[in-house]
C-alpha cells in the first residue's frame, strides 16, 4: 500500500475493465467540495483521508474514484446465493439484469429476492457514520419480516489469529513477528499440536512507525483475503502461510498435524503394540511418552524394560523437557532418538529387547534391539510394527494455517444501524441479531463491545480492502426481525426492499445502476438471516 493524503491515485479501475468488475457504482450524485479544492476535483468522505480526486483518477485506497465529477465506488456488492451451495464464484451482473445462477432459473421474481443476501462486500462505507448504513435490507425468512443492516467498517482495532498446525518450533511465547523487517506480531500460546500467532492490531497499525503501519497493514490485507505472506520469528523460523494451505516452515512444507502428545499416543496405539514389542517411545517436545511405564502398558500387564530417559517425569511414562524445542523428532531438536535414552538399567533389561522409538506424527520412526551389552542396535522393522506407525500418520489431519480476523465493530460503525447504539450491542448479546461478515458465521466474544472473530476462509473473495489511515476495511452485516429493529431505534426511513435494492440500487443513486457478483452460498456456512449462534 501506498501512503497518500488528499491525493490521486491511480486510474486503472476507474473504468470497471478489471476481472470481474462489471461497472462502477455511483455513490455520490455531487460530492462536498473544499473552498481549496481544485474545480476538477471531488473530495472522497468514504474515511477520514478525505482524498481529493481528479477525474478518471482513483481515491488512495483504489476503492473509490471521480467518474466525470461523480464519486464512484469501484468494486461490486457482493450477493451470496442461498440456493446455490458451494465454493464457485457466480458470474457478474449489474443491478436489474437476470442472475446467471443456473440455480435460480425458473424461479418468480420473489422467490429468486428470498435466495440471495447482500453482504457489506463492496457495500460502501458511511465515514461519518451519523448517516444510515449503505444498505439496510428488508426481506423475509419464514413470513418473518427481517432486515440486515449492511456496511463496510473501517477497523483500526483488529488483528488476525493465526494457526499453525505443527510441532515444529517457530518461536518462543513473545517473540516478534517480522514482515519485511518490520515488527507485526508476536508468538502467543501453543495449542494441541499447533502454533499460534497474532498478527496486526492497533499498536502496530497506529503506534509505531510510519512503515511499520504500512507493512502491517498490507500484511493484514494479503492475509485476510487468502494470500501467502512471508514472515519471520526473532530467533525462530521463517514462514510462508496462506489461509487453509499447508505452512512452509523454513522452506519446507508442513503435511501432518500430530495425532496427540506423546502419552496420547501411547494410549491410542497401545493395544496395537502389545504383544509384537517390549517398549515404545514416542517422542514430543511437550509430554514423551514410554509404554512399558505408562498406565496404558500397565493395564496391559507389560513388564518394564529398563529403559532410563532424560527428562523431568511427570507421571508414570509421562515426560516433560526431554530435549529443547526444534524442527527434529516430535517437535524437539534432535535428530537422532538415542539422544534422549540415558542407558538401560541391567537388572530389568535383557539382549534381544525389541523397542520402537516414533515421532508423534509418525514421520520418524526407528526400530532397535539390544545387544549383549544392552547397546541399542538399528534392526529391521516387523511389518505389524511398521503398520502402527502408518496409522499414526494416516491419524494425523493435514497440516493447515487457519487465519481468523478479529474485530471491534464498535465506535460510530454502530450509529449506521442506530442512533442509539448501545441497544444494538445489547440486542446482540440477547442473540436478537446475527452478525454476519460476508455473509460468514461470526464469533461475537462475550463482555462489552462488539468483538466479532470469524474465520476468512468461509468470506468471500477479496473480503478486505485497506484506507491509508491506515485501517483495514471489513465486510460487516447484522441481521434481525423487524421488531427487534424497531425495538432497537433503528433507521426505519433507511429501510428498503431486497426487491426495490435488485431493481434500483441505494435510494441516493436515483437509479443508476449499481454493479452486483453473486456468488454462491460456503457449503459450511449457515444461511445469514438464521438463528444467531450461542455466545461464549
């Protein structure tokens, strides 16, 4: 992103030729006009920026421009199809024309209104927001009257959690995230055989460097709408992660999440080792787990083997810090398993001992028996053996990077639904309104505000755009009956239906019409204008 201010941009979708783009929409019959602005210019009021906009020229953002003294918004509202479910983008079309959703075919008129949802994809935002919302959309669900309050916000507090399913060591609890350079984040807490990272926020949007709020903020958008970025961990790993794709970690690519802790593994497998083994160690940089010890080999009357390893024993055959975090064995730094057994104790251990030693993903795995003189001896897998330690792996999930946004929908965002807005947050803390982005389930965290967290996978494409504030740009919708909307002191001059909205576009446009893409419904989402989901 490019820092501007009052400025032009560029002019390369002004006229709607990129991929698909089917026109601009006209936001603005005239625009505010500044007694220093130039008489060829018109001030953009979508943000705080407030460029000034030369004609055929974009705004800083490349969202918003001047058509022949008309303030445009560039990018198409995007409608989610009920009837059509899956992954599939459906092709464009203005306002009034005819879907192309072979789905919707043969359907009447109201039939086809009940199908789709405006989403705040593309909807415009309303900076101030004293104004109503771009869109608040009456439709009906059941014969129930409902309406959906339809904006872009403008997000200076939000941030994006990220999960990376692996064992590898990325870094340690705090450290910094790097893009570019530039500090964006830091390692939070490790979970059940992943990573976590927390990328953005307003501290490094808003209160560091210039830079650092320009990479933060490009990071942010690449992230949100699904595509790789590069980051690095202050005396970890490098990173290459894109939502729902494999992490590469330090140029490798990831392919399993662990089937569990080492002890978990035990538990799992144990069964499917007795009898065609004396002892296994399943190595973990957080809980090793060793059979012979554990309550799993113990409730199958297994002997103990004498095996002696490093680490700090929690529990029987349970053991914490048998090596420093890595990128070897089971998420530790070794790369050879031995590293880990102290020796054998002679008066329990005997020649001939057969033990595994795996990974908890399975990826390593090594077969050993002992000597005359109790020393570990590379050996030649049993086939059952080697059974056990494919199912482990075909246990094991993909590994995958999950990004999920989070962000406070609060301030003035809430004034384009009402003027009173805490009875908004109220309603939606009473699960009287579903809160949508994209068209998306959202997560609202319980406690005051409205902090909505919701995974960018299931959004549409190109969900995120960026102002130079800078600030991220979110899709948002809160959908209700119509009674609760009244109860709540909401615009009820603003509202419209989804069939005047087909046929005309927003009231200020006096019918011009305005671009729409219509993509069909996420298969793992719920339709919008459901029930809202249970609150933490």
């Amino acid at each position: 992103m490019t820092e501007h201010t009052k400025v032009d941009f560029g002019a390369e979708r002004v006229d709607g030729e990129v991929a698909s783009t089917p026109g601009p929409t006209v936001l603005e019959k005239s625009a505010p006009r500044s007694e220093r602005m130039a008489s060829n210019k018109i001030e953009c009021n979508a943000c705080p920026v407030l460029c000034q906009i030369s004609d055929g020229r974009t705004g800083a953002c490349d969202r918003y421009a001047n058509a022949q003294g008309r303030l445009i918004r560039v990018d198409p509202v995007v409608f989610v199809s009920r009837a059509a479910v899956s992954g599939a983008e459906k092709p464009a079309v203005a306002f009034g024309a005819a879907s192309s959703s072979s789905s919707l075919a043969g359907a009447q008129p109201d039939e086809q209104e009940q199908a789709l949802f405006v989403t705040g994809v593309g909807a415009s935002s309303t900076y101030p927001d004293y104004k109503p919302a771009p869109f608040i959309v009456s439709s009906k669900l059941d014969d129930v009257d409902m309406v959906t309050v339809v904006t872009e916000g403008i997000f200076s507090y939000c941030s994006f959690k990220v999960k990376i399913d692996t064992d590898r060591f990325l870094g340690s609890e705090q450290s910094n995230v790097r893009c570019n350079g530039e500090i964006v984040g830091h390692v939070t807490t490790a979970e059940y055989g992943s990573q976590m990272l927390s990328l953005g926020g307003v501290h490094h949007l808003t209160g560091g460097s210039k830079k650092e709020g320009r990479v933060t903020c490009d990071m942010m958008l690449a992230l949100g709408n699904k595509q790789a970025v590069e980051l690095a961990i202050d005396g970890g790993a490098s990173l290459i992660i894109r939502a729902g794709a494999a992490p590469i970690v330090d140029g490798v690519e990831e392919q399993r999440m662990r089937v569990g802790c080492g002890s978990a593994t035990i538990g799992i497998f144990a069964r499917q080792w007795f009898g065609h083994v004396d002892e296994v160690v399943v190595v973990d940089d957080h809980i090793t787990g060793v059979l012979t010890e554990h309550q799993a080999g113990r409730c199958l009357g297994m002997e103990r083997s004498g095996l002696r390893i490093r680490g700090r024993k929690s529990t029987p055959g349970r053991y914490f810090q048998v090596a420093n975090p890595g990128t070897g064995w089971g998420g530790t730094d070794i790369q050879d398993p031995l590293a880990i057994i102290e020796g054998f104790d002679p008066a329990i251990a005997r020649p001939g001992m057969r033990f595994l030693m795996v990974s908890t993903t399975g990826e390593h795995a090594q077969w050993y028996e002992l000597d005359q003189h109790l020393v570990p001896r590379i050996a030649t897998m049993p086939d059952v053996v080697r059974r056990t330690v494919e199912r482990i792996g075909e246990n094991c999930e993909p590994s995958l990077a999950t990004v999920l946004f989070i962000g406070g929908a609060g301030g003035s965002l809430r004034a384009g639904a009402t003027e009173n807005p805490v009875l908004l947050t109220r309603a939606i803390k009473q699960r009287l309104v579903n809160v949508t982005c994209g068209g998306a389930p959202a997560y609202v965290w319980p406690g005051g505000g409205i902090t909505v967290m919701v995974d960018v996978a299931r959004m549409p494409e190109r969900s995120f755009g960026t102002v130079p504030t800078p600030a991220i740009v979110a899709p948002i919708e809160f959908s209700m009956t119509l009674d609760a909307y009244r109860d709540l002191g909401g615009h009820l001059e603003a509202v419209r239906s989804l069939e005047s909205v087909l046929a005309n576009g927003p009231d200020h446009l006096e019918g011009a019409p305005l671009a729409r893409r219509t993509m069909a419904r996420n298969a793992a989402n719920p339709w919008p204008l459901g029930k809202p989901p249970m609150l933490g």
